[in-house]
C-alpha cells in the first residue's frame, strides 16, 4: 500500500535540513537548500556564466558591434546592506581584515560623555554638534556646543515657508 488512492506519496523521512547546514529546512524543489542558500547559489551561477561569457569576448576580441547583433544584459536588484554586509565578512587578505575589524570597534567603542568621560551606555543624549553626553551636559550651555542653532533655526524656517510672489494684475 505505498500508493493512496490519489496517487500521492508520503515522505519516507521528516523534513530535510538545508545541505548548506544553515539550519533551515530545506526542499527537493530547491536541491534540498533553504530559500536563502537556494537565491545565493542560484546568483552565483548566473555572475559566473555572465564573467564567463565577458572574458571570452575579450580573449576572443569581438563584440556586439562586430557581429551586428544585440547584447541583452540582465539587471540584477542587490540591497545595499546585503553587499556591504558581504564585504566586511569576505575580505581579500588578513590585512585588509584586520583593518576592517578595527575600523569597526573604533567606532562602537564605549559611549562615554564628551564633557565629562563618564560612561553613558543607552542612556547618552546625541547632540546635533556630533558628541555623546551624559545627563548632566547633554544641554547646548552645559558642553559648549559649537553647533549655531540660530541660524539652523533660520535655515528651516526659510525652507518652510518660501517666499510667495503672487503675479502682477491689471488694475482696473
């Protein structure tokens, strides 16, 4: 009785941990990879036939001007976080690493107050001149902030509110 009468098979085993060992389950449809690994690998193969094909054009010497005919390139839609989120953890040599990781924890570093180098954790105020603060100094006359409000102030109030020039009428 392997068959129903629907003639559907039931799945012999439990579902299928991605070959990437990623720790998402993954399908048959998608040779056995999770959604994610399956796009990737997927992205792969389509930059590695799209390199393939521009190198033998250079090695060959000819192009699509030559042969008369029309190259149709693919647009490929990439998010930004993605592709620098890559960058930081495949990086081309050791000393490239280790610059980026530096890079990195110079700035997270602890947030102390720029005043009085007090550690300020969660709980630090941003001023608009660029400094962290504590409590006490998060306050423009507290830190001396070099920041011109007055004329921030002014530069958003023009943005607001443009000048208005109504035409010129015939007076009658």
């Amino acid at each position: 009785m392997e068959h129903d009468e629907t003639g559907c098979q039931p799945h012999p085993e439990g579902p299928i941990l991605c070959v990437n060992n990623c720790g998402f389950f993954g399908s048959a449809a998608n040779m056995n990879m999770c959604s994610k690994c399956y796009r990737d690998t997927v992205l792969k193969q389509e930059q590695a036939k799209l390199a393939a094909s521009s190198i033998e054009n250079l090695v060959n010497g000819s192009t699509a001007s030559e042969k008369g005919g029309t190259v149709v390139v693919g647009s490929i839609d990439v998010q930004p976080d993605s592709v620098e989120a890559k960058a930081v953890a495949l990086p081309s040599s050791q000393t490239s690493s280790s610059s980026v990781v530096a890079e990195v924890k110079a700035k997270e570093g602890p947030n102390r107050c720029g005043t009085c180098k007090k550690r300020v954790g969660f709980t630090g105020f941003k001023c608009r001149c660029g400094n962290l603060y504590c409590g006490a100094h998060r306050y423009s006359d507290k830190h001396d902030c070099q920041f011109d409000y007055r004329s921030a102030a002014q530069d958003a109030i023009a943005k607001a509110n443009p000048v208005v020039k109504a035409e010129k009428l015939d007076k009658i």
